[in-house]
C-alpha cells in the first residue's frame, strides 16, 4: 500500500512539474510573440539548412501573418491567404495558397501563432537562452514538431523543424521593428512585367 501510494504521489508530482515547465513556456513564448509580433510589422535575416527545402539565405518582413522574403533564388509575398513566389532563374511567379509548413519555410516567426492551439510544449535552459519543444497533439500536423531557441530578450535565434523525418534548421538575425505597409506582402505585376503567371491554387 505504501509503494502504490509512493508511485501514485510520484506521477502526480511530475505532472505537476511537466505542467508548471509547459506553462512556462507558454510565457516565454507568449513574451516572444509580442515583440515579433508588434502591430506595426519588423524584420530580420535568415539562413536556412534544410533537406526538404535546401541551402538558402536572406531577409523577411512581416506583418501579423504576412511576410516577404528574398533570396538569391526567389522573392516571397505572402498576404496571409495568397503567396506569390517570384523564381528568379526561370522568371515565373507561382501563385499558391501555401500550407502550414510551407509557410514556415519561408517565415521563421510563423511559430507564434503555431504554438497557441495543438502542440505540447516543454522548455530548458541551454546556456543563456531557452530552448522550447512543440509537439503536436495531432501527428497528422505538416509540422509534427518544432524546437525553438530564444534568447534573454525574448528574440528567437534559431528554429528547428521536422517534417517527416527530415529536419530544417533556421537561423535568425538582425531582427528589427518597422512600420511596414500592407501593399508591402503583395505581388505588384507592374515590377515584373515579362514574368510568367503559374497559379498553382
């Protein structure tokens, strides 16, 4: 009896301790995606190593859920519904309606509204800074599960992501607050005229 009593306080006392480390998390998390977040709209630099996506660098904008992003290969707006993805070798605009995991290809602060609904999540120290661990409660999500690295002034610095069994690694740098305007996530067809349309929607 004493043994069961035992195994019983001791279940309790780690749910209570996985509850506590999760809602702490959340406050990091919560803290991380009101900077990033700002109403106003910011932006950063990134470098990405990924065998789904391949090698790439190069700077984001965003805005709430929108965000433009050029790399030597492309340019990316994405106006929270529609992503236009200008492929510079091939002069195409592939117009899309892309899903979870393709828009955090491109937009590594798409995890702050990811982590609100659907993920479990825990946190540790690593260094200074925080390392935060989404698992999603459906595994049929296009990102089953995510790390996030954030340091002491809440700013994440890197992101790692799994899709499958293959994993994406973002660095993220220079992040700064701008005012930006919303024509500024929105392909404008007059910058491109010789491009080709290609909707893929």
């Amino acid at each position: 009896m004493y043994l069961l009593l035992l195994a019983v306080m001791t279940i309790f006392s780690n749910q209570q301790a996985s509850a506590q480390n999760a809602a702490e998390a959340r406050k990091v998390l919560d803290k991380t995606a009101a900077i990033v977040g700002r109403s106003g709209g910011a932006s950063a630099n990134f470098t990405m190593s990924s065998g789904k996506y391949g090698n790439t660098s190069g700077t984001i904008a965003i805005k709430g859920n929108k965000f433009h992003a050029t790399t030597p290969q492309a340019v990316v707006w994405y106006n929270g519904k529609t992503q236009w993805s200008y492929m510079k070798k091939t002069d195409e605009v592939n117009i899309s309606n892309p899903n979870e995991a393709q828009q955090m290809s491109m937009n590594p602060y798409k995890f702050i509204t990811m982590y609100k609904s659907g993920y479990t999540l825990s946190m540790k120290n690593v260094g200074g800074n925080k390392e935060i661990h989404m698992v999603a409660q459906n595994k049929g999500r296009s990102i089953p599960e995510l790390y996030i690295t954030v340091n002491s002034s809440y700013l994440p610095t890197q992101i790692k992501m799994r899709q499958g069994s293959q994993w994406s690694t973002i660095k993220i740098s220079n992040f700064k607050a701008k005012n930006l305007s919303d024509a500024t996530f929105v392909f404008n067809a007059k910058d491109y005229p010789s491009a080709e349309m290609v909707d893929l929607r």
